[in-house]
C-alpha cells in the first residue's frame, strides 16, 4: 500500500471530528493493508497481540465509525458475516464458492442499468449490487492435487 493512502485516510477521520485512537488507527491500516476484505473477527485476531484488551465488540465499533465516515465499506453476502472492503472506489467483487474469498476487479460502473430500471420501473434507484462467483486458482489447484 502507499502510505499516502494511509495519511490521506487519516486526514479524513481528522477532518470529520472523529477521535483518532491508536486502535482505530490499526484497524483502518490493517484493511487498507489488507486485499482480503476481512471480517471484523479476523481483524480482532490480528490485532489481538498488539492489543490484548481489545474486544471483537471494539472492533466493530470502529468499523461502523470509519464506515460512517466513508472509509470503509461493509460487503454483506448471503448470511455470512459481514466483511469490510477499505477500497471505497466503484468496483466489484467475484467471490470463490469453494473458500469464500472476495478478490476486487475493475469494469465501468453499469450506469445505464441503472437508468432502464428507473424508466421501465418508475423507481428512484440508488444503487446496484453485482457480484461474480466462481473458484479461484487457488481452489482449483487445490482440487487438481487431489486428484
Ligand atoms: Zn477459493
Ligand atoms: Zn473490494
């Protein structure tokens, strides 16, 4: 990751007043670190070590802040947990049925689906979700070994 990210997030939760505590400020690097689009209790096991007083409620606490404040997304699929994306450009995500793992990729945002729904439905739309599914390399390989 380049750190400019990094600070640039940090001026925006500076900006909008919200206390930046060193918790919070490792839980908005470890996402922005991380590519996985963690859920909150694998970001409480990786920083547990570094904060042993720090609960999975503590967490989530302060991904809902940084979610509130827009540097943080929060992807909900089906009925599994939550996971949390601190990529807040437009993209998508194709998921693995086999390990559950969410990898972003970039295509331009389908604007005109949304425009059709409108006219053909009368609808004011916000937004639209599209997500992908498949197995990923890794599942595959996995699969070809045991063969
Ligand atoms: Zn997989
Ligand atoms: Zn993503």
């Amino acid at each position: 990751m380049e750190n400019g990210k990094l600070h640039h997030a940090i001026d925006t939760l500076k900006g909008s007043g919200v206390r930046i505590t060193p918790q919070r400020h490792a839980v908005l690097e470890f996402l922005m670190n991380s590519e996985t689009h963690p859920t909150a209790d694998d970001i409480y096991k990786a920083l547990e070590g570094k904060f042993p007083n720090m609960s999975v409620a503590t967490v989530y606490n302060n991904l809902r802040v940084l979610r509130e404040i827009g540097l943080v997304r929060e992807l909900t699929y089906g009925d599994a947990s939550s996971r949390f994306d601190a990529n807040t450009t437009e993209h998508y995500h194709i998921i693995c049925n086999s390990c559950g793992k969410i990898v972003d990729f970039h295509y331009p945002v389908l604007d005109e689906i949304e425009s059709l729904a409108e006219q053909v439905t009368g609808f004011n739309v916000t937004h639209h979700r599209m997500e992908i599914y498949g197995t990923c390399q890794n599942c595959r390989e996995q699969k070809m070994v045991k063969q």
